[in-house]
C-alpha cells in the first residue's frame, strides 16, 4: 500500500538546508492500522503532507497503492486514493452534515441522487444517521469528527490519513472514534504526538528529528 524509500525532505531557510526528514524508508501493507508518533518538530506533518500527496520529497520515492508518486500524479492520488480526516473537523458551518459529507463527490462530478445516497450511507456507518440534517454548530465534538470521517470514507479511499483526530474530543468521545477508525475496513496511518491514542493502534511507528525510530510493531 505504502513504501518509501529513502525519503528525504529539506526546506532552505535563509542561506541554511533545515532536514525535516532524513533518508526514511517505511512499508505499511494494505488494510494495516498504525500510528505514527513522535514530538513537536520530530517531521511528523511533513511525513503527513508526503504520505498525502500535498508536498513532494526533496530525494527518494514514495509508492502509494503500486503507484510511484510524482507530481504529474499526485493530484489523482490524492482524489482517488487517500480519505484525509483533521483535528479541527473541516466541516462547512452552513451546510448541514449530509451535504458536507457530500463535497467530495460533488467535486468528483457524481450526480446529486447518488451522492444523497452516499452521503446517507456513510452517516449511517459512522452513527449519525439521525443527524443528517443537522448543521455543524448543532453538533457536538465526536459527532463532528464522526461527519468529517463520513466525508473521508463516502469515496470508498484504500488509505485512510488521520492527522490528531481526537485532539480536540473528551476521552469518551475519542474512544468512540477510535474504535470506528480501527474498524474503518481501511489502511490507517494516524498520525498523533499522544502516546495513550498511539497504544490503541496495532502498529506504532516512531519519528523522532526526522528519523525512524521503529517501523515495526508497538509490542516490540
């Protein structure tokens, strides 16, 4: 599903090469969930945006589902392939939950009776159907973050990229989202600085000043 190889990413600062990432290589196989974990500043969001086809790497290359990423194809993968989900929800205060979890299709060109019919399914498996109608404000922290999961799977996305889902939800709530994620039926990278929602995912893998520090299991 995942392979990098030799990744490495760089940024120029004034007349300084600052490394963000330093030759990564990672394999995450199809249908695996794991977390990826690491402090402030250790490279996980540029690990985030690689993996999501939002940046390019400086040297190396990144396999997404058989597929070598560049930047003739990245804007594809990204549509087809990758389901992203945000702390902060990203939901459309004035659009109600259905027609948010609606957009990407709309996007995609899918017509309106299919895309409500969608839309409706995924609400239903993440259990919102009987919020459908109900507009962001009226909804509550893990009932947003289960619409913007919705909105991620209404696309049927092999890869599922979480970026600190439950960062803004109470323990209850975040347990509850969770456990739809680890149930998602897709490939999950989570990507959080929280060590207690790491332990949840059967996989852990650990970033630490843009270095691997174990791509293998959290049990090890």
């Amino acid at each position: 599903m995942i392979e990098l190889c030799g990744i490495t990413k760089e940024y120029k600062r004034g007349e300084r090469r600052v490394c963000a990432l330093s030759e990564l290589s990672l394999k995450i196989d199809t249908g695996e969930k794991c977390a990826v974990c690491g402090a402030s500043g250790s490279g996980k969001s540029t690990l985030l945006n690689i993996l999501g086809c939002l940046d390019t790497q400086t040297r190396g290359d990144y396999f997404l589902n058989g597929v070598r990423v560049t930047k003739r194809n990245m804007r594809a993968l990204r549509r087809d392939v990758i389901g992203f989900i945000f702390q902060s929800f990203e939901l459309i205060p004035h659009m109600t939950a259905l027609e948010n979890v609606q957009l990407p299709l709309m996007i995609s060109g899918v017509p309106s009776r299919v895309r409500r019919e969608k839309a409706a399914a995924a609400l239903v498996s993440v259990g919102l159907g009987d919020r459908m109608t109900h507009y962001p404000g009226e909804l509550s922290g893990g009932q947003k973050q289960r619409a913007a999961i919705a909105r991620a799977l209404v696309k049927d996305p092999p890869l599922l990229l979480a970026d600190e889902p439950c960062g803004n939800l109470d323990p209850a709530s975040a347990k509850e989202i969770t456990d739809i994620l680890l149930n998602c039926g897709k490939t999950l990278v989570l990507i959080t600085h929280d060590v207690n929602a790491a332990a949840k995912m059967p996989r852990i893998i650990k970033i630490e000043n843009g270095e691997l520090k174990n791509g293998k299991t959290g049990q090890e």
